[in-house]
C-alpha cells in the first residue's frame, strides 16, 4: 500500500482561512477551558492561526521530546491498523480540511480534529504512554471483539472526552473537546453529568457519536491516567473472561 503524505502545496487559500478561523474561535475559548498541559503542549509544537501545521515540521519536534510522529491516513480505519500504529508511535492523522460551510459540525474528523485536538499532547510523557499502555492492551485483543469494544470506551472517555480537574476548576483535554466549539462550551456549561475517573465505570458505559456528551470522566492529573493502566487490563480481562451470559453494560 501507498504510503500517504501531506501535500501541502495542494491546500488552498479557503483551506488557510478555515484552519485560521477555526484556530481562533478554539483560542478564544480554550484559552479560559483548556488545560494547562494542552496550552503549554499548543506553544511547544508551534501550532498558531497563521497557517496549517506542516506535518514535517511536527514530525521534528515530536520525535525530539516523545518520539511520536504523524501517519497520514485518508479516514478512519479499522482498530487494529489502528491501535499497530499507536504502538509504533505514529498517530493516524488526516490530511484534509473541512470546508467553509462545514465549521460547526463535520461527520467524519478531519486534520482540525486529528491534529489540533490530538497532536500537541502527545508531547507530554504521561498521555503518550497511556497510548503506548492502551496499544499494548489491544495487541492483545485485536481477535476478540468484547475487549475491542471495551478498549473503545476507555479511549472515548479519556483521549477523546476527558476533562481534569485543575486549581482553578475543570478543564478541556480531550480531544473531541478540544477541537470542537460547541462541545468545549457544553461541556463547560454544567449541564452534563460530570463523574470522577472510575475504571469500572468507564467499561461499563456506552457512547453516542452523534450527538454531546451527557457526561464526562474527570481525572485528576494525566498521571492518573497513565497509572490506570494496570487496572484497565485487569478489568478488560475480567470482564471478557466473565461466564458467557454477562453481556456489556
């Protein structure tokens, strides 16, 4: 298979001003929502309004702190392609932009969401292994369809819907949140049901895709979550090893 890369003298002029605006509006709120980490992660790969991020230059400073970099990829694809590439340290990212008339809301994540939501905190050490730790997991799983599923959730909650909690109240970063407008404001509205960080719990519940959350899973630093680890794998095994007529929550 071809290998995919980021044609960047392909992007148009409409292209630049949607990463632009889309950039800003984010700024805007997350500058209040947005986790410390996730702040400080945005200045340390270089990401601002002026111009969509070149994934070379991304690819540079990923491998000098984590050694992470980008896998171009045209969609989505199937968890084990998936979770192979987390294990190598490459993040599956689109290369594409949405465009103009698609600013509030787009069916499938494109590079605003892959890249912006997900990449800057992959410099930080605690959430890279927890990705590291979640690919491990998985290389275990990848035939059995219970435990692949379960896996689903503990992402969900966490890299792509996580909030923590910080002095100075809850904030954004998880992904999905985090490059979404209105997700980041609802998800600071109190409205939802805001629930601490529970393993358990989090295997125990399922998603929608389609629509806000009604609730979050709030961790107390990204230490935490990597240190789950250990208890994501216990409960993912004692869940799928259970008799056969105990189903998913």
């Amino acid at each position: 298979m071809k290998k995919l890369r980021q044609d960047y003298a392909a992007y148009t002029s409409e292209d630049q001003k949607v990463w632009s605006l889309l950039f800003n509006r984010q700024a805007s709120i997350l500058s209040k929502f947005g986790s410390a980490a996730f702040l400080e992660a945005i200045e340390e790969v270089n990401f601002h309004d002026g111009k969509i991020p070149v994934f070379k230059e991304v690819d540079a400073i990923l491998l000098s702190t984590t050694g992470w970099q980008l896998e171009v990829v045209p969609g989505h694809i199937p968890p084990k392609d998936f979770f192979e590439l987390l294990s190598q340290k490459k993040f599956p990212a689109t290369a594409w932009l949405r465009k103009m008339n698609q600013l509030e809301y787009i069916e499938e994540p494109d590079m605003f969401h892959d890249v912006f939501g997900h990449v800057p905190l992959l410099v930080h050490e605690d959430y890279s292994n927890f990705l590291t730790g979640m690919a491990k997991i998985a290389s275990k799983a990848m035939d059995h369809g219970q435990m692949i599923e379960l896996l689903s959730r503990m992402y969900w909650f966490t890299i792509e819907f996580g909030l923590i909690r910080e002095k100075q109240g809850l904030k954004i970063y998880g992904a999905g949140i985090l490059s979404s407008h209105g997700e980041s404001a609802f998800s600071m509205s109190g409205k939802p049901d805001y629930r601490d960080f529970d393993v358990k719990t989090i295997l125990e519940t399922s998603f929608r895709t389609d629509a806000m959350q009604e609730q979050y899973f709030v961790i107390e630093s990204l230490s935490q979550l990597y240190h789950s680890l250990n208890e994501v794998e216990e409960w993912i095994e004692r869940k799928t090893l259970s008799p056969l007529h105990e189903t998913l929550g």
